[in-house]
C-alpha cells in the first residue's frame, strides 16, 4: 500500500480538516441526551419553564452548530475524494501508458479496465466515507460510552459488554469477507472481458448469425458474477442482523434494569431517556462501523488490485540522457538477433536474424502467418526488446537511445489500423501535432484517401466512429498510412497496410509512395509476393528464421520457400517466365 503514500502526503491537510469537522458534529450530538435527560429530570420535574427553554434553545444552537460541521465536512470531503479518485486514475493510466508490452501481456484488456474503472471507485467511496461516517462511528461509539458512564456508571457496563460482542462480529465479518469480495472483482474482470470481446467483434456476430452463442456466453459469466456476489453479500448480511440484535438486547437490558431503579429511585427517568439515545447512538455507530469494515474489505481488495499494477516494475530499461547525433540518420541493423516472448516454451519467436537496411531503401519481409515478420519489426520501436543480439537505429544500439527520441525517428502503420473518434482530419495530424491542413491533404494523397475523402459530405471534416466502424478496411488502412506518412519520419515501416485494398489502388499508393520515401528507410511488411516484389531487398522468414535475402529475382532462384510462395499466389504457370 506504499503506493498510496504520495496522495496521504498531497491531502492529509483538508482530510484532518474535514475530520475535525466531523469531530465536533459527533460533539454536538452526544451532547443533546444529556441536554434532554437535564429538561426532564429538572425542568420537566420540576415544572420549570424557563429552564426548559433556555436548555431546549441550547439543544437547537448545538444542532445548527452541528448541521454547519456536517456541510463544511461533506464539501471538504467530497472535494478531497473526487480529486484524489481522479489523480489516482490518472496516475494508474500513465502507469499502463509507460509499461513496456511485457508487462502489459501480463493482464487481460478487461482487468486493467476494471481497475481503472471499478476499482478506484471503490478505494474513492471509502476515502469519501472516512472523512464522512467512517471517523464518525467511533467518535460516536466512544463518546456515548464516556457520556452514558458519566451519567449512571453502575449501569454503563452493559455498553461495553454489548461493544464487545459486537467487536467480535465485525472482526469475523473482515475475517470470512475479504476473501470474497476478490473473487467478486476477478468475477468481474470476466463479465467485462466478455462485453469488450463481444463490442470490438460484433460484426462478426452479425454475419455470423451468433446471437444466441454469444447471449449464453455473456448470461454464463454473468450467472457467475450474480453467484459470487450474492454468496459474497448473502455472507456479509450475516453480520448486520447480528449487530442490530445485540445493541436490541442492550436497550432491553437498560429498559428493564433501568425501570428497576427508576422504581427504587437509584435512577431518574431521565437519565433513563439519555441512556436509550445513547444506546441509539452506539446501535448507529456500530452498524457505521460494520459498514465501514464491509466497504474496508472491499476497497482493501481494490487497493491491492491497483497496487499491482503500480508496482509493477516496467521490464524495459528507458534511457534518459540523450546520445550523440550521427551522420546517418534511418540506417536500420539488425545484428545476430533473437527474441523469445516472455513465458512462453519452445523455440524463440525470431532466431538469429542479420540484416541492414540504409537510408533510402526499401526492405521487403514476407513469409507464412506466424512466420515472425511483425515481432521483427515490434523489435525496431522497442516494444519489445531482443532477447539476444542487438537492434540498431542510425548505428546505435536501440537501447541506448532514449525512448521517446527512438519513436519520433519511426512513423509506423499497423497491422490492424487503428483509428480513433474524431474526424478524419484529426485522425491524419495526429501522426505530428503541429500538421496544418495542407500537410494533411498531402499525406491523404500519396496514401491514396484523398479522393474518397472528398467524396464525403463532411469531406475532412468527416467524424470517424469508434474504431473507424463507418469506413471499410481499406478505407481505414489509407487514413492510417495518411496519419504515419504526415510524422515525415526517418524509418515508415508498413506492416500489411495494404492487404485491405484492390490491386489498382496499392499500385497508386506504392508509386506515389517511390517518390515519398526518397532518403527514407522504408520497411513492408506483405502477404503478397506483389507488394514486396520490388523492393531493393526482401527477407523471407519461415518459423522465425532468415531463409533467404535479396532481389525478387535473385530469391526465384535460390530460395525455396520464397518459390513456394510465389507458385501459391501467382501460379505455377508463370514460374518459367521469372
């Protein structure tokens, strides 16, 4: 929980304000029974109006006095507890933000979304809630006791005894809860899970016609939800009746000792009166109380859910200070390099990999799915670094160059093109921040999406929905190399960018990208022979092994697999005339 220090440090100052508040409302309420018990035993009693007034105006000061701490603590903490939920929120997302993808790989999409969402909200309620109700119940508890020995001590024996049976319950509620209220969260993590599978694929769903299957998958896991949850608050509801009937059989007990000496004249009426609304006041309390270590169990178990993931220690060593310049500025070098994905068995992803692509060459990678080509390329940004070898980046190792300063030197399109709500113009400049509007009809021509653009009533101004859902594939594709061609990197590695589209179209895109990427050091990434055909080099890879390097032609004849994959795509036909 240390990584809870830092906001303790930020807002112990209005949090002890808000609890000195709450102190003094806790003040003026014990003080109202023995304010009352003294109307009856001596004004009541003795027929003193005037001492009933001047009292009964003393009881209404003391609860406008008390109703104004109970505001100035509900705005001072609710104010505390918003900006400490959404500092932590925020604190949590740059902590996923800056994770290396070894450390993301770690946890389900709909886990982290889980923590961030559900699980500040509940270490945010108990933080309103101590400076609210949790710090009250005490005072509260402890203070009816001091008042209510004060005012008869032979018979505050009966509070205690009663506080201490109900210690013992709410020790076994902490005690027997918080292992259920973990398995509530990961219960969770899995209906979210199923709602987030099922919104990025629903049209698949659709076309599919699966409805049903995925009614049942979604009302199974929620089945499972309600289950644990229902076990989980059927296990705390336990508690509380218990409670209840504890502090019933005290104010039994005062009742009927109390009636007892009242008749022998040991005690008066009154005192009997400021007993039972202390006894009132302790029921209160103590069922605040259970509540309080009910929310306790529950925001322990998100506490530790999100201190999890803010210690976790980022598994890729970011450097700092910057490097000197170089003359060569995109020059890429792979040398000798392997890479295994963290816990996983078998044979490395990439094995011993050597190559170099210069400033203003085009390299070509292609082989079978799950050959290895974008874990080689995930290698160059560093979002994954090599297991063996080195990776360098304008001749210097990749991890020696500080982060941030690596990915500004790389513009990068994505095997899946990612686009996000905004319009269209805003999709394309978020490639470089500072992009004027001509600078993005450019890009948009040379990715070939300019004329579709224009197409749209909106034409740049289009809003694009979440995912890019309103735009075909190849649509998407277009805008997201507009977005990485407008960075004006030195490194544009294309990742399948273009498998979405027609043949005519990636021609277009491929000529206008020749007179781009002059002096770039462009890497693609293709299923298809004739999108790397002519490249200056291409690398064949085949289970994550270099089988061959070179030309089109120089592959046709000395590498097999590369044959293999032309005959497949191209046809056996043709294969005389290479």
């Amino acid at each position: 929980m240390e990584h809870f220090n830092k906001y303790i440090k930020k807002y112990w100052k209005p949090f002890l304000a808000a609890v000195a508040f709450l102190t003094f409302e806790a003040a003026c309420d014990l003080m109202q029974p023995t304010i009352m018990s003294k109307i009856v035993d001596v004004g009541v009693a003795n027929k003193d109006m005037n001492y009933v007034l001047r009292l009964g105006g003393g009881m209404l000061l003391v609860t406008a006095m008390g109703a104004f701490a109970a505001s100035m603590r509900n705005i001072i903490s609710s104010k505390v507890s918003q900006k400490f939920g959404a500092e932590l929120r925020l604190d949590l997302f740059k902590k996923v933000q800056g994770l290396s993808f070894d450390n993301i790989d770690n946890y389900e999409g709909a886990s982290l979304v889980t923590r961030l969402t559900n699980d500040v909200n509940q270490v945010q309620i108990f933080v309103n809630g101590l400076m609210r109700i949790f710090v009250k119940a005490p005072l509260l508890c402890i203070g009816s006791l001091i008042m209510a020995a004060r005012l008869n001590s032979k018979m505050s024996w009966i509070l205690i005894v009663i506080v201490i049976i109900v210690g013992l319950i709410i020790t076994m509620n902490m005690k027997i809860g918080y292992p259920f209220f973990k398995k509530v969260q990961k219960a969770l993590d899995r209906v979210n899970s199923v709602i987030r599978e099922y919104l990025s694929g629903v049209r698949v769903v659709k076309a599919f016609n699966r409805f049903d299957y995925e009614v049942n998958r979604f009302e199974n896991t929620n089945e499972e939800f309600f289950k644990v949850s229902t076990k989980a608050m059927r296990v705390m509801a336990i508690f509380s009746p218990g409670i209840t009937l504890t502090v019933n059989l005290g104010i039994t007990a005062v009742l009927w000792l109390g009636g007892i000496r009242v008749s022998t004249g040991e005690m008066q009426a009154g005192e009997i009166i400021a007993f039972i609304n202390y006894m009132t006041q302790i029921l209160f309390s103590l069922m605040m109380i259970s509540f309080v270590f009910t929310m306790f169990v529950r925001a322990k178990a998100s506490a530790e859910r999100i201190s999890e993931v803010l210690k976790e220690e980022n598994t890729m060593i970011h450097k700092e200070s910057t490097v000197e310049e170089t003359f060569v500025k995109g020059r890429i070098d792979f040398e000798n390099v392997s890479f295994s994905y963290k816990g996983a068995a078998g044979e490395p992803a990439i094995k011993n990999i050597s190559f170099t692509c210069m400033p203003g060459e085009t390299v070509g990678i292609i082989g079978s799915t799950g050959s290895g080509k974008t874990t080689l390329i995930n290698l160059i940004p560093r979002f994954y670094d090599a297991t063996s070898g080195r990776v360098k980046v304008d001749g210097i190792d990749v991890k020696d160059i500080p982060i941030k300063n690596l990915r500004e030197k790389i513009a990068l399109v994505p095997q899946k093109s990612v686009l996000f709500t905004g319009t269209i113009e805003e999709n394309i400049s978020w490639g470089r921040e500072n992009a004027d509007f001509q600078e993005v009809i450019e890009a948009a021509k040379i990715a070939n999406a300019h004329e579709f653009i224009e197409d749209k009533r909106e034409k740049y101004n289009t809003i694009v929905g979440q995912g890019g859902v309103n735009f075909s594939g190849g649509q998407k594709q277009r805008i997201a190399i507009a977005r990485a061609l407008i960075k004006k990197a030195e490194i544009l590695i294309l990742d399948d960018s273009t498998s979405a589209v027609d043949a005519s179209t990636e021609a277009n895109i491929k000529e206008a990208l020749k007179k781009y990427s002059k002096g770039l050091s462009t890497i693609i990434i293709a299923q298809k022979i004739t999108s790397v055909a002519d490249a200056d080099k291409i690398i064949v890879l085949d289970d994550g092994e270099m089988v061959g390097i070179g030309s089109h032609k120089t592959l046709m004849n000395s590498c097999d697999v590369y044959q293999e994959i032309f005959k497949s795509q191209i046809g056996r036909e043709m294969t005389g005339n290479e």
